[in-house]
C-alpha cells in the first residue's frame, strides 16, 4: 500500500485534486468528511464539543452549528488547540480504521486539511501541497463557500503559511489557473510520478537514479530534511541519529542527483528490524549491497545494511550503520571535510586518511 498525504489551505482546490486522484484509481480518505462524522449527534466528540464551547455551537436540531463552532474556536490560539484537541485524536481512530480495510496493493490519498499544522507529514511517503495565494482563497471561500469575509481571513490566518506548506512538500501544485489546469497537472502527477511509485513499492524496486554529476542543486538540503523527517518518524527510538551526506550534503558541490542519508543505529541486528518499517514508507532493502569497501584492517567493522528510494521523483540511498563503526564515522567527518577544506575531493585517492588528519588537528567529533 502506498499512502499518500494531501493537503492545502482552505480555498485552495485540494477537494478537486482529490477527485482528480479518485478517477485515476486512488482510494481516498477525506479528512473534512470524518471530521464530520466524528461529531454527528449523538458521538463523543460532538459532546466534548459542547462541553468546551457551549451549547449555543448547536442548532435547534441537535447538529453542530459550524459557523456558531468556527467563531469560537478560531478566535484565538488557545480555543483552536481545544478544537484540534478533540476532533484530531477522534479523525484519526477513524481514519485508521478505513486504512485497515482498503486492498493491500491501494493507493491511499488522505485529504487531510491540517496535515501540516498536525505534524503528520513524516508520516506519509510523499506530500502533495495544493496551493494558491490567500487573497485567491479568500475569494474563493466568500464567494463560492458563501463564508462570511471575517471568519474566512481567521480561517485562513490559523492555518500553516506557505513557507511551512513548501517545508513539507513533495509535490508543489500550484491552482492559480483554471480547473481543469489543475486536473491536468494532477493526472501528470498521478501518471508521472504516484503510479510508478507504488508499482516499485509492490515490486521492491529501488530508483537508481542517474550517474551523471549535475550542478549544485540549492533545493538539496531541504529535499534531504523532509527524508530525514520520515526516516525519523519511521525509524523513532531505534535511530540513534539520522543524517544527510555525501556529495549533495556539501554545499555548492556539484554531485549526482540523489540523496544519501545515514541512519545511525545500534547495532546491525537493529538495523535488520527495520527493514520491514522501511518498506511502506517508500524505501525498500537492496540485498545485494550489505558493506561499504573496507578503508582499514576491520573488515567487519564496514558492514552495513543498504536501502533505497522506490520514488520515481527523489532517487535516495538510505544507509544504516552501527554507532562508532568507521564507515559511520567516516560518512559523517567526510561532509565536514569536505566543506571545511576548499579544493578536498571524496574521490582522491587518501581521501580517507586526509580527512582523519584533519579530524585530528581540528577536534573534529561527530
């Protein structure tokens, strides 16, 4: 199964990327149609919605008053947490639960309105944001929405920033344009880039990506933190630290396009337990290379565990190695090196032994 993580600011077109996804064959799981769920009369979470709010949130019928709701709780920070305090944990006991029943080999969209402001993102093995400017959603949810201007600017200004959407993003759709530009680019996305995704998951099959040494890419860091965010959150306790290196760690270094990181672990036994985490989170085991070559007598002490990306749009080399081990330290003191030292090279013959000189004069510590 492959889930992915939709999301956008209000007004922003992510309802219409989702039916997008849905005629191409996603399952989707509408975040705004569980929140609604969750508090019809009569459920816990329309109760514990009074009992912070008060009564006057209801309509004479017994139903939540979303406009009466939205006043109260996007008035300030402290009212909107209680919002999300309840309605959260209840939207994902449910969402859990359609998850558990769709078939194995789904594609999963979850339409998830506050997947940034939840933290959610590491969870899913790619993000598509749907994105326009505040003043187009304004409009957009006034007009067409027929939500009263003042609660539509509070809606908007409570939610994530698009420099906090951009953090998270896999997948950039921007829906200044027409409809059905928008559904355009989002069947490429799907055609391009989803569906060849989740082939490689079902199949194991890592992207090799090209060889070919490009020039420094500025975006590389930032790419390389959303996967470290994932590798995190899949990883959790078991991952001592979680690292970008190699070529593309080093700014300004021209390097092939694919992100290497480093996931420090305890122990090689512990790296093999997360072999299974790994793979629904887009990164399968590539068996045929367990050791870096040995730069020392300590053949041993160069083993690791290798994976790598089944994601079409982001080739990535994932490597789990043991705490203190030298091909762990060695993948670490190379990045500073090689940006501490002008004109250094990874691939000069006593790279090794003048990475470690500097280490020794400089104090280095991983």
């Amino acid at each position: 199964m492959l889930r992915i993580g939709l999301t956008g600011g209000i007004g922003a077109g992510k309802s219409a990327v989702a039916a997008t996804f849905a005629q191409c064959g996603g399952i989707i799981v509408d975040g705004d149609v569980i929140a609604r769920e969750v508090v019809e009369p009569g459920t816990e979470g329309l109760a514990a919605l009074v009992e912070a709010f008060g009564e006057d949130i209801l309509q004479p019928d017994g139903s939540l008053d979303r406009p009466a709701l939205a006043a109260k709780a996007f008035s300030d920070d402290e009212s909107r947490k209680t919002l999300n305090g309840i309605v959260h944990p209840l939207v994902g006991k449910r969402r859990a639960e359609i998850i558990a029943g769709v078939p194995e080999d789904a594609v999963v969209v979850e339409d998830i309105p506050l997947l940034v402001e939840s933290g959610m993102a590491p969870l899913f093995p790619l993000v598509v944001v749907v994105h326009a400017d505040a003043a187009v959603r304004l409009r957009r949810v006034v007009d067409q929405r027929g939500m009263a201007e003042d609660d539509a600017r509070a809606r908007i200004a409570a939610q994530a920033n698009d420099e906090q959407r951009r953090a998270v993003a896999d997948v950039w759709l921007d829906n200044s344009g027409t409809p059905e530009a928008l559904a355009e680019r989002a069947r490429e996305v799907w055609n391009q880039r989803i569906a060849p995704f989740a082939r490689n998951l079902k199949a194991r099959h890592v992207v090799a990506g090209s060889p070919q040494v490009v020039p420094a890419d500025p975006t590389w860091p930032e790419q390389a933190q959303r996967i470290v965010a994932r590798l995190k959150a899949t990883c959790g306790a078991k991952a001592l630290r979680v690292d970008h290196i190699g070529p593309t760690a080093v700014p300004g270094m021209d390097a092939e396009d694919i992100i290497d990181i480093q996931v420090t672990v305890e122990s090689l036994a512990v790296a093999d337990e997360l072999a299974g985490p790994l793979l629904p989170a887009g990164y399968p085991r590539i068996d045929a290379i367990t050791a870096d070559t040995p730069l020392t007598d300590d053949t041993a002490l160069w083993d690791k565990r290798f994976h790598g990306s089944a994601d079409p749009g982001r080739p990535t080399r994932v490597h789990l190695r043991v705490d203190g081990w030298p091909n762990q330290r060695y993948a670490l003191l190379l990045v500073d090196w090689l940006t501490a030292v002008p004109g250094a090279r990874a691939d000069a013959k006593d790279a090794y032994r003048q990475a470690f000189e500097w280490a020794d004069a400089t104090g280095w510590r991983p």
